[in-house]
C-alpha cells in the first residue's frame, strides 16, 4: 500500500516535469527559428556588401568586416561634416562628397549633361583627367564616338557606356573630333538642347606641329611637314594647303559656326589651350563655374613637370607617385623650319580674328 501511494505522488511530479521540459523545447526551438531567420537575414545582407557570390564567409567573420565597414561609414560621415564647405583632401573635395554618402543604390546610366568636343591635340586629354578629380563629375575615359562613328548604334548603346551617376552629378565624355565633324552639331542638339559644350583651343599652328608629331609617331615615312603643308610640296608660292588635316583643324571660325548654328555661344566655354599649362586651376575653376559645380580643383592639385613642359596632379590618394599624362603627351615637337612657321601665321591671321570676334575673346595667337 505504501508503494502504491508512493506511486500516486510520483505521477503527478513527472507530469510537471514532463510538461516543463516539453514547455522548455517549444521556448528553445522557438528562439531558434528567430535566431536563424535573423542570422540568414545578416548573411544575405553581408554577403550583399561584400559582394561575396561564391560562397558566404563564416559568421563571426562576416560580423567583423560588416562592423568594421559601419564603423569606417561612421567615421568618414562625422569627419565629412566636421570639414568647411568647399574643403579638400588628397584628391580634392572631400566635404562635397558628404551629400551623396548613402546614395549609391541611386545611380544610375544617363546620357551627358557635357562633351568635350574638341580639339584634337589642344589639350583635351588633360583637360578630362583634371576634371576627373571632381567628385561631382562622372566621366568616361575613352573616346566613345558617338556622333562621328557609331552614331547608327542609338542612344541607348551611347548611355550604357556613360559611367553610373548620382542624382547631382554631371556626366561627361569627350571626344575631339566632334568639334570638326559636320554632322555633330545636329546629333548633339537632337540629343539634348541644354547640353554643355567645351572646346579646348590652342595656337593652331603650334597645334598643327603637334598633329604632325603625333602622325610621324604612329606612320614612319610620311613627308616632310613642309611638303604636306604647301601644294606641290613647296612654299614657293606660298600657298597653304588648307584642307589637310593638321591645318583644317585649325580653321576654328569654320568649324564654330556649325555648331553656333545649333546652340547659343553661352552654351560653349572655350578652354585657353596655353593657359592650361601655364594655369592650370585658373582654367578648371572657370569650367567649373561654367558646368555650375563648387570650386573644388585649386592649385594645391598640381605640379609642374619640367621635363614633360606641362602641369601634373600631385599625389592621388591610395598612390605612392604623382599621376602625370602618358609618354606620347608632352614630347618634342618635329623641327619646323621658321619660314614655314611664319607663313602658316600669316596664313591663320585672319581666321583667328574672325574666331575672336566669334566668341568674344582674344587668344593671343
């Protein structure tokens, strides 16, 4: 009997036990199936900022580098504001990047808003490498010829080789040969009337010389400069010949009144080509006004490079050497022979005058 009730006591205690341990696994297989859902979460989220598409890291891993990265956000977000307006870093600029910190999921592939158009050998290479250290410009580093070449291919292949931008941003490309081609003016104007053009100008004949360097560079065995220049190959009777392409291109009157046949002249800001070189922040400070953006790009970036004749960045961030234009910029030019030269200016005189009174400046060639 005392067995038996002894058994009557235990029953009830191992049901409590029993219902205890059961309410305990539902609790924990509970918090299991939160803590898992919250743990795929923070993966699929981590493996997004890492880019990992192979295979995920391991957890305590991905919690560091996602830390790390917040703490890093953090930190660039409260030095960007502690920092005056219009203030700048190794590379310029930094304050104005704070506006676009956390806006990356928004750009987006669009057509320019500015185009280098020209001209070849005046400096358009620099200009866009200069440029480039703007944080509210977007610029393609290639030539894409849009609107002298490929034109055919729509506008839709044009816009998928822009680089993504942000809302504020100005997109811009160059491409030279716009500026002599005949049919870039229309195109241009059909793709946007309130687009920003600049041309980069320099003496055309120092620029001829420079054209004609280039080709010897790339065509051994082409004729003297002197031969190509004058018909029959002499200047005996002094007559240039105008429609080669080295001097054609510097025709600059003929070729600006395509385009002002399209689009108003305060549409067009015209770079000094030497006043690149000699000043270079003094150029880039007015096409910065010119494309509406904050000054940014001042004389703290550059040097000037002795041995190349024309100004270099100084050190970019994350980089151990200054960054200067490739070999083929900035070397000898072919001897001409100084009749040759004075000629060719008497030649231009009164086609850069008319290029004067056309845009209203003086370049002093």
């Amino acid at each position: 009997m005392a067995g038996s009730h002894h058994l009557q006591q235990d029953v009830p205690r191992f049901l409590h036990k029993l219902l205890f341990m059961f309410s305990l696994a539902v609790v924990c297989a509970s918090l299991y199936f939160i803590l898992s859902g919250c743990c795929d979460f923070i993966l699929v989220d981590s493996a997004k900022h890492l880019k990992q598409t192979s295979q995920l890291l391991p957890l305590t891993e991905l919690f560091q580098r996602k830390n790390a990265s917040f703490e890093k956000r953090a930190t660039d977000v409260g030095a960007r504001s502690a920092s005056p307006v219009g203030s700048t870093g190794a590379t310029g600029a930094v304050g104005a990047q704070s506006a676009n910190v956390g806006k990356d999921w928004t750009a987006t592939r669009r057509l320019p808003q500015a185009i280098i158009i020209g001209v070849k050998k005046g400096g358009t290479r620099a200009l866009l490498e200069f440029l480039r250290l703007h944080p509210d410009i977007r610029a393609l580093g290639s030539e894409p010829h849009f609107f002298d070449r490929h034109y055919s291919r729509g506008l839709n292949w044009y816009r998928n080789l822009m680089p993504k931008a942000l809302e504020g941003q100005v997109v811009l490309e160059k491409t030279p040969r716009y500026f002599v081609t005949a049919d870039s003016p229309g195109r241009i104007h059909a793709m946007s009337q309130e687009v920003k053009l600049i041309v980069v100008v320099r003496d055309p004949v120092t620029r001829a010389i420079s054209d004609y360097t280039q080709i010897i560079s790339k065509t051994p065995g082409v004729p003297s400069f002197e031969t190509l220049t004058f018909h029959n190959g002499t200047e005996e009777a002094l007559k240039v010949d105008s429609l080669w392409s080295p001097i054609w291109i510097g025709l600059y009157a003929l070729h600006l009144e395509r385009w002002l046949a399209h689009f108003p002249l305060e549409q067009i800001h015209f770079v000094h080509g030497e006043r690149l070189v000699s000043d270079p922040a003094g150029e880039l400070g007015r096409v910065q006004d010119f494309l509406g953006l904050q000054r940014i790009i001042t004389d703290k970036h550059f040097y000037f490079n002795k041995t190349k004749g024309f100004p270099c960045l100084k050190k970019p961030e994350g980089s151990s050497k200054p960054h200067c234009l490739g070999r083929t910029k900035g070397r000898p030019h072919a001897d001409i022979h100084p009749q040759v030269i004075l000629r060719l200016r008497q030649f231009y005189q009164p086609h850069n005058l008319r290029f004067y009174q056309m845009t209203g400046q003086d370049f002093g060639w």
